[in-house]
C-alpha cells in the first residue's frame, strides 16, 4: 500500500492522523493518506505568511518568481505520466483523459511563469497640481485554495498559478477523495526550488481541515472549487478573516442543438459534453436542449455513440468510460435517476448501475420532455444526459436560463447571426459555439449565479490575487500649508 505526506514549510511529514484512499475501479484501500487537522492547518498558514512577508520570497524580483513557475512547469511535464497514473488510480478519471490533461496543465504554468512581470499599475491624471499619483499591484497575502477530487491537478493549476505570478503564497487543500496527485506535485514543488513556506499542499476532512484553513485569520484570500452548499459555508466562515473569495461552483450546463447544425458534429461534442471524465466535469453538457424536428434523429444517433462506449478499468488505454470517484456519488445517481424515471422520464439507454466491483456507472440518456424530471434540474456529475425539445429560439432560450446555474453551455447552429442571438441571451459565463469544452489558461472561466465569482485563466485570474495600492508624491518643494491659515 502506497503511503503519501502532506507538505508544510519545506517539509513532508505524516499529519495529525492518516486514513485510507479507495480505488475507484475496485473499492478496495490502496493508499494510506495524511488527514491534516486545525494543528496543521495553524503550520500551514504562519509558514504562508512567514514566507510571504520575510526571506526570499518577497525580495526575489517578479521575473525570478516567473523562473521558478517555468521551472516547475517543465517538472510538471516531465513527470506527467507518474502524476497521471496517481489520479487515474486515486479518482477513476481514466489515464487517456488524464494523461492528456496534465501535459497541458504545464502549459497553465508556463502562461502565468511569462505573466509573472506583466503584472502592472498604472499612472494617474490626477487632478491636484504637485502631484504624481501611480498605483501598485501587490499580493492579496496567503491564500486558501481548496480544490475537488476531479482534475484536481488542473484545477489546482488555475488557482497556485496566478497566485504565485502575483507574488502570493498558499495552503492548497487537495480533496479528501483521491489526494494522491496533488500530494505528489508537492515534491516537484520542492524540487523546483521554491523557498520554504511559499506553497503548502495538505489533504483532510471538512470540520477538521476545511472549515479551520478558510476561517484562519491569516488567510487574506479562498480560491475554492466545488458545490454551492459547501461554498455558502466557506463564505460563512470568511466573515471571520474578511477574506475575498473566488468561486467556482459547477454547473447544469444547457447544450442546445438547433435544426440546422451538423449533427454529427454535435453528436460527437454531446458525447464529449456528457460522458468524458463519466461526467464528473463541471462544466458538462448535461441539458440536451434539441429542436423538436430533429429530436428523434438526434437521439437516434446519440444512443448508438452512448452505446459504443467501452467501459472499463481506468489505467486501460482503449477505456473510454472509467468508474465514479466514489460510491456515495453512484448511489446519489441511482436515486435522482430512479427518480426521474417515476416522473415520467423515458430511459433512452443506460439507467442502472453496472454490476461486479468498483465505483461505475453507464452512459444514460433520459428523455424528458413534457416532465419535471429532477435529472434536468439537479447537477448529478455523472454520466446522465436529460433531453428536452423545444420549437422556437425564444423558448430554447427560456430552458437554458431556467436553472440557478450559470457556469458553461453549447450552442451548434450553422445561422451566424443566431449565434451571435444566443450568445447575447444566454446568462452562462462561457458560450462554447459548434464546440465544447475547449480551455485554455488565456481565456478566463467563470459562472453566473449559483456557479459562483471571480474568473480562472487568463489575466483576469492574476489581478485576483492582488490589491492595489495608491502612491501619491508631492513634487512641490515648498513646505506644505499650515491647514488652519486661511488664505
């Protein structure tokens, strides 16, 4: 059984406690993992701030800062195939997926490695004669970033990246499901050569590690990726350090298909919306929202593609369909869609668990249509398509924004000016347009509403991590007035 350390000022140690890690694929323990608690967390956070205001840290230049980012992303690259295993083993996010991934998260280093020194104030037209005026960026302080089981690798990169471009420092909390990656991204951290203290990498529980790391009131500032339930008590917990947020909440993402679009086109982008990463994605094309006319040649085609999908253990290659992260989140599936099922919702294909060991789930498709199925409104993070029609543009529109959410969606049409229509009336942060989940760490990403504030790539995540400061210099040399001499 592997054994994993948490990281806390320059040093692996074994935490407070331990607990076991489960395999997916067979439920079985396969890990022994570090479970931190408030003791640790308290380490965490003053080793943060001790590095974040003395030592080399705060003296080295943005550039240097932009060195050791693209020292670590080449460190990330190389050992892409260890850390890809780790995920693929802790999580069931299947090795294709996730091999391909973390090549590319070493590429979101190497964007904010470059941004490191771009990060500028500005100069003031001020108002005032014998002034110049100018503002800094300077950085937030430490930060909190909490990220889920899933991608974990990638989600962690779009929160450690623009905080150290920006000069920060962090405690990173890797899920308490499948923590082995980011665990071990811990060593390359060490080995790039970061000063001590700079980056923290700890796993644990909610009570014990979660709610003490985003209440500590050394904390300046929680990046956290996960569910609005969650969020809302981390946002409770802020009222205590005054810490700004960032927060990325998931979603129910609408996937709309109108008559003219190709359909194999977006058949293909449906099934990579819906059933890569078994769902667990949170931007995933979950609503299939279809013009009526072409509903049933849609669904046609999409049963035949769900149905060819190979099912397997996550370390083969040739898998496509790999198991769920946990059983609790296969049980929850079985109950919304059994649910959903009793409403009135017709099974298209899938539908139940499949059986013998591990964690998995089939690719469904659920006609809805005429229904309040719970599948079309609650996120399930699953592989569970729901399929509604509509018949004109106006009430395509009105489905998609009937959700709390407001993260990703999908429009396939070949009319240009109702594209633009669309991306205009959606209420969604990110409008993919005859494509679907296409990232990159130049393009910010970020929701509406329930899917939470604050942006992730790109520029705009950078600037989250600082404040800015205003500088204003008297360039007269006179002495300053007596204030109560009238003149």
């Amino acid at each position: 059984m592997q054994r994993f350390q948490q990281y806390i000022d320059g040093v692996f140690d074994d935490g407070s406690a331990r607990f076991d890690s489960l395999d997916p694929a067979t439920g079985a323990v396969w890990a022994s993992m570090p479970e931190a608690r408030e003791a640790d967390v308290d380490r965490a956070v003053k080793a943060a701030e001790q590095a974040l205001w003395n030592g080399a840290w705060p003296a080295m230049t943005a550039t240097a800062r932009g060195k050791l980012l693209y020292r670590l992303a080449d460190l990330v690259q190389a050992n892409a195939p260890r850390l890809a295993e780790l995920e693929t083993r802790d999580t069931g996010k299947i090795i294709r997926e996730t091999s391909a991934q973390i090549a590319y998260v070493a590429d979101y280093y190497r964007y904010y490695a470059g941004l490191a020194d771009k990060i500028e104030g500005s100069t003031l037209s001020i108002d005032k004669a014998d002034m110049d005026v100018w503002t800094r960026r300077e950085p937030v302080g430490v930060v909190a970033a909490i990220v889920p089981w899933n991608s974990q690798l990638f989600l962690a990169a779009v929160k450690i990246g623009p905080a150290l471009a920006a000069g920060c420092t962090l405690v990173v909390k890797a899920s308490e499901d499948g923590p082995a990656p980011l665990l071990e991204f811990a060593r390359l951290v060490h080995e790039a050569g970061f000063p001590k203290g700079v980056l923290n990498v700890i796993t644990g529980f909610g009570p014990s590690c979660g709610s003490a790391l985003t209440r500590h009131p050394g904390v300046a500032h929680i990046a956290f990726t996960g569910g609005p339930a969650t969020a809302s008590q981390v946002v409770r917990n802020s009222a205590e350090n005054l810490a700004s947020t960032s927060l990325e909440l998931g979603g129910k993402s609408p996937f709309i298909v109108f008559a003219d679009a190709d359909l194999e086109s977006a058949a293909n982008a449906q099934v990579a919306g819906i059933f890569a990463a078994t769902g667990q994605s949170c931007v995933a094309g979950s609503r299939l929202i279809v013009e009526h006319s072409v509903k049933d040649a849609f669904l046609a085609l999409l049963k035949q593609k769900a149905e060819a999908i190979r099912i397997g253990t996550p370390l083969d290659m040739a898998t496509e369909v790999g198991p769920l992260c946990t059983a609790r989140q296969r049980a929850h599936i079985e109950t919304v869609v059994a649910a959903s099922v009793e409403a009135g919702a017709k099974v298209v294909t899938g539908g139940s668990a499949v059986e013998g060991d591990g964690f998995y789930y089939p690719p469904t498709i659920l006609d809805c249509d005429g229904v309040q199925s719970p599948s079309f409104e609650q996120e399930l993070f699953g592989p569970v398509l729901s399929v509604v029609s509509f018949t004109s543009e106006d009430q395509a529109v009105a489905l998609a924004n009937d959700t709390r959410y407001g993260l990703a969606s999908g429009v396939f049409t070949q009319n240009l000016t109702r594209a633009h229509r669309m991306v205009k009336r959606i209420r969604a942060g990110i409008v993919w347009i005859n494509t679907y989940r296409a990232v990159s760490p130049i393009a910010p990403f970020g929701g509406y509403g329930q899917s939470g504030h604050g942006r992730e790539g790109g520029m705009a995540a950078a600037l989250d991590f600082t404040r800015t400061k205003t500088v204003w210099l008297r360039t007269s040399d006179e002495p300053f007035p007596d204030p109560f001499v009238m003149r």
